[in-house]
C-alpha cells in the first residue's frame, strides 16, 4: 500500500518527479539581477543627491553675489558719471576743433612764409627797391599780426593776400569766433566789434 511507504521517501520521490532544481535556478538568477538593480538605482539616486547638492550650493552663491551686485550698484553715482564722461567728451571735441582750426592758420602761415622765402632767395640778401618798400610794408603788416595775436585776434588772409577773416579767442570764456571781415563795413566797427567781443 502506498501509506506503508516512508513519507520522507515519498517527498523525496515527488520532488524527484518535478524537477525543480531549473525553477531554482531561475529564482536564484532573477534574485540576483533584482539585487544588482537595487544597487545600481541606490547608486544613480546617490550621484543625483550629490549633483543636486552642487548645483544648490552654486545657486546659493550665485545668489548671493546677485544681492551683493545689486547692493552695490548706485544708479545717482552712474548717472554722474555719464554727466561727466558727456561733459569731458564735449571738451575734447571743442579743443579738437579749436586746434584743427589753429592747424589751418598755420598751414596758411607756412605756405607765406615759404612763398615769402622763395621770393627774397631770388632777390638776393638786398632786394631792391619795390622789395625794400614792400618789406617795409609787410614788416608793418607783420607788427599788426603781432598786436592782433597778442590780443587773441588771428587774421587770415585769402588767395589774393586780402585780410578777410579774423578768429577771435577769449580765454577767459574758453569762446571762439570767427568774423569774416567785409569792406562795406568800417574799420571803426570792426574794432568795435573786436574789443567787445574779447571783453564779453
């Protein structure tokens, strides 16, 4: 009868019959890889624990320095300071401009000179005559030059040799003006005009 066999003998045969060593086996594998899974998942979430750490600590820097920046930043300070750069930019202009025109006076001067040179190297060191009388002349021309300079009055004159313009300069208002001179008018209100506009 199959109750007079031993149950352990029983059992065993019936596991025998089964065959279950592959089912544990299959257990074992599938217990290791979840293991393995749960490692590298604890892994991932401890580098991402860590970034995020990082990336925080960094925002909270950043901020900081934000606060500190804009703590610091003083827009009525900025304000003057733009003031003041317009204020040396417009100098600078001015004086640019006053030289370049002084530029042109000279340039002017230097091409007379050269002319007045050339003239008296073909005379000779006498001259004669004419050339006394029109140095003489020009030795007075020169003299006036001389006054009007010394007044802050620079006169130039045109292609023909005409006096036709006058830059009048007034250091005292830093003021340049330039009058271009006609014959309609006297010379009485030319000087007139001159000395006002050195006094004004």
């Amino acid at each position: 009868m199959l109750l007079d066999e031993d149950p352990a003998t029983l059992i065993h045969h019936t596991i025998g019959n089964f065959n279950i060593q592959p089912d544990k086996l299959a257990v074992t594998r599938i217990t290791d890889s979840l293991s393995t899974m749960q490692q590298s998942r604890e892994l991932r979430i401890r580098e991402a624990e860590s970034a995020l750490r990082k990336l925080s600590r960094n925002l909270n820097a950043m901020a900081a320095h934000h606060e500190e920046t804009v703590a610091a930043h003083d827009s009525a300070k900025h304000a003057a300071q733009i003031v003041e750069l317009d204020t040396k930019k417009f100098r600078i202009a001015k004086a640019a401009s006053e030289l370049e025109i002084e530029s042109e006076r000279l340039e002017g001067e230097l091409e007379m000179l050269k002319d007045r040179l050339a003239e008296l190297e073909t005379q000779g060191l006498e001259g004669d005559e004419a050339a006394r009388r029109e140095r003489e002349a020009e030795d007075a021309t020169i003299l006036r030059l001389k006054i009007y300079r010394s007044l802050g009055i620079d006169v130039e004159a045109d292609e023909a040799g005409n006096y036709n313009k006058a830059i009048i300069r007034n250091s005292r208002k830093g003021d340049v003006h330039v009058v271009n001179i006609d014959s309609k008018f006297s010379r009485f209100f030319y000087a007139n005009y001159f000395w006002s506009t050195m006094q004004g």
